[in-house]
C-alpha cells in the first residue's frame, strides 16, 4: 500500500471475538466451529440489516465498519440478544459468548480492507468487554448516549496495549450489564398492578401520609383520638391566625383531661369499690 494510493474516511468499527476460543476449540473442535459458522451467519445478517458490511473474519473475530453510529450500536445490541437467544434455544455446556467493541475514528482504506487506529481501538475496546457485553469508545458514546434507550456504564481510562488511554464505557440495559447474560426486556407491569401502585404527588388522590395518620387514629381510643383531633385543629389556628402562640395552654389542658380519664378508667375493679 504505498502513500499516494492511501485513502482515509471516518467509521464506525465494531469487533467482535469469541471469549476463550481457544479453550472451547480444545473441549470440542467440531461442535464449537458449527457454532461459530452458525453464530457469524447471523451477525452478517444483523449488520446487513443495520446497513453495515463485514470487513473482515479472521480465525475467530469479526470486524464490521458502519456509516452510522447509532446503527453499529444497535446492530451489536441485537448481535447480544441474537446469540443469547440460540443459546436458550440450543444450550450447551460451554456455551459460546462474543464480546464486542465500538470506534469511531479514521481509518487508512485499501480496497475493502481497513486499517490504522480506528481498528486497533476498537480491537481493544472489544477485550474489556465481559462475555456477551458491549464497550464503546467515548468518540462513540458522544454520538449515541442520548439517542438509544439504553445505559452507560464510564469504565474511565483503561490501559490498552499500544494504545494510549481513553475513555470506555459499557452498555446496559434494564439496570444490568451485558455480560450477565443477555440485554434483558424491561418487564412492564400489569395494568391491575399499574392501577394498585401509589403515585407520588398525584393531587387527584389522597395522599399515603393522610390515610396513615386516619389508619393510626382509627386505632386509638375515641376519646384519645378526639382529643388529638382538636388539639391539631387548635395547633392550625393558632399557627395561620396569630404570630403569638398560645396553643399550647388549652392543648396541654385537653391531654391532661384525657390522659386523667384513661388513667381512672383503667384502674382495677377492687381499688374502685375500696373508695366507695
């Protein structure tokens, strides 16, 4: 490739490569290039579909290039669910797991091959995944982070080998990280479950505080319930009335009263006969 025929352009590239290739290959050659042959068929379909196109497949990784940003993360979003999907579908004891990292950088174009470090990063990216997970670069993070309905974890500067440091991050969705197995779907609740659950702040319904206090001085004793009734009516008053207090004259006088009543109420039958 000599300099006058170098060509440059800005892409997304998305790599992809099997966790522990090479100790799945030693349990069982056959069996895991089927399903490597398998799994490739659907991610060529997935970038297909995203407007992507597969740039190269050497030995186990996959490296795809994208026009749009949005697009290359979508597509490795559902590259996740498509290969968690087959492995629910089929499971196997060693199942296979892809990680996948995301660039958007410059490349050096030669015919359909890509070079430089906008592959290199992403190459990179890709081995601080976990199994089944999704780091993107923060060049891509700037573009997405606010157009797709999923989460973003800063994983900060990570050392990369013959790369300087730069800022990652990987996806979630629904509060959990890609690499626990899948991107799960949010579960909705039910429209029975929607009508039961509070809404905070809704000025349409009573509010969960006023129906404790009812709760609490429905279980109290008519007189004692009475009495704090009036009392917290008297506290009002005084507070929207007057800047001087006084409440707590006739409040303290009501308590008194009732606590007095309570008390002679509930003295043994034998001590009330010995004062007859």
């Amino acid at each position: 490739m000599t300099d006058d025929k170098v060509k440059r352009r800005l892409t997304t590239v998305l790599c992809a490569d099997v966790y522990g290739y090479s100790r799945l290959m030693e349990a069982d050659e056959t069996g895991t290039l089927e399903t490597l042959r398998r799994y490739r068929t659907a991610i060529a379909r997935l970038v297909e579909r995203h407007d992507g196109r597969i740039v190269n497949t050497w030995g186990d990784a996959v490296i795809a290039e994208f026009a749009s940003v949005v697009e290359a993360v979508q597509c490795a979003v559902e590259i996740q669910q498509e290969i968690s999907q087959q492995d629910s579908d089929v499971p196997q004891a060693n199942p296979m797991r892809f990680r996948i990292g995301i660039n958007l950088g410059d490349v050096m174009v030669d015919g359909s091959d890509i070079y430089g470090d906008g592959v290199n990063i992403a190459s990179r990216l890709q081995e601080l995944a976990e199994p089944g997970g999704v780091v993107i670069s923060s060049s891509v993070y700037d573009q997405v982070h606010n157009k797709l309905s999923v989460g973003f974890d800063c994983l900060g500067q990570r050392p990369m080998k013959n790369i300087a440091p730069l800022t990652s991050y990987r996806l979630t969705l629904g509060g959990r990280t890609a690499g626990q197995g899948s991107f799960p779907i949010e579960e909705s609740p039910t429209p029975r479950e929607t009508a039961r659950a509070p809404r905070i702040g809704d000025r349409h319904e009573p509010s969960s505080w006023t129906q404790v206090v009812l709760d609490w001085l429905a279980k109290l004793p008519r007189p004692v319930a009475a009495a704090l009734t009036v009392s917290a009516f008297l506290i009002l008053i005084n507070v929207f009335t007057s800047h001087k207090i006084w409440f707590h004259w006739p409040v303290a006088a009501i308590l008194f009263g009732v606590i007095l009543r309570t008390a002679l109420r509930d003295r043994p039958e034998s001590d009330r006969k010995g004062e007859r």
